[in-house]
C-alpha cells in the first residue's frame, strides 16, 4: 500500500524520523503538529491514509480520527500513542481508526497495521490481571472519555482535584 499518507504528532524529532520512513516506503507524507493543523490539510487535500497521535496539545486525536473518517471516505487511520488506554482504544476504533499501536512503532509496523482487515482470534490473552495502577489508569481514561475530554469534569466524577487528575495524566500509563 502507498498512496498520501497525513501523520499527526506533536513530537517534531519522532514526526521527522517516521515521514522520512514513510516517504522511503513509497508515501507522500504530509505531517501536522496538532489537531488544528491536520484538520487544515485534510480541509484540502485527500488522504489515503493516517498516522494519529493521540495526546497533541489542544484537541486530541480522537478528534482528528472523527473528522477525517467523516470527511474523507475510505480513509485508512492508525491512532498512535504512547499513553495507550483500554478506553481510548475503543473510542478510537468507535470513530473509525483501523488499528491503535503504542510507541514505540516503526514504519513497518504502521504499514502492517494499514493492511489489516480483521481481527486475530488468535491475538495472545494475559495469563495475569492487570496491576491495580494499570487499572487505575484505565479507569481514569474512560471517566476523562465519558467526559469528552473535559479534565475538571472527570476530576469531579473521580472526586479528586483537578491538579491531581492532572499530575496523574502527565504520567506514562502504568505497564500491565
């Protein structure tokens, strides 16, 4: 698969590394830092395909996924994250993504998961439940979900403070 490729992330020196990847693997690469700037050169231009992160400043890509799977038809969209959560995970595949991969992912990786077309029945299941932090990330990621990403209200359903809620979300997910 080739074709224009848009790939969203806010990290400049990840961004650079996987357009160049991308384009030596036959794309043409047109990259945004954020949701406001993707969503421009969506506005005119088509894409084939997407490469999302999720966590940009501003408007996540949750957002960004919604809008080109609305707008252009046909559009093939990987979410790409390094805070990768149960709760966005459905979300994003709610609003139309084709995979969610966690960084690290390299081109390949983002390549494969574009020619995917179904599921695995024989993706591996854990032998162990998640630890209580991995659960309590989760939990956070669906309340800050179900709040449409309002962090003072999922702090109110959690009934914390909106500084802790926020400490808690500048942290890297607790592994499984």
């Amino acid at each position: 698969m080739s074709g224009r490729l848009l790939l969203v992330d806010d990290d400049e020196t990840f961004r650079g590394v996987l357009s160049a990847a991308l384009a030596r693997r036959g794309y043409d690469v047109a990259t945004a830092a954020d949701a406001s700037g993707a969503l421009a050169l969506a506005g005119g231009r088509r894409f084939d395909c997407a490469v999302v992160d999720l966590r940009m400043p501003g408007p996540s890509g949750l957002t960004v996924v919604e809008a080109l799977v609305r707008d252009q038809p046909g559009i093939r969209v990987v979410v790409l994250t390094g805070y990768a959560s149960i709760a966005t995970a459905v979300e994003a595949i709610k609003l139309g993504a084709v995979h969610y991969l966690t960084k690290p992912a390299d081109a390949d990786e983002v390549i494969q998961a574009f020619a995917r077309r179904a599921g695995d029945v024989h993706a591996p299941v854990p032998d162990t439940p998640p630890s209580v932090g991995r659960v309590e990330w989760e939990h956070i990621q669906r309340v800050l979900a179900d709040s449409a990403g309002n962090i003072s209200e999922a702090a109110r359903r959690l009934g914390m403070h909106r500084r802790t809620l926020q400490r808690k979300l500048h942290k890297r997910p607790v592994r499984s």
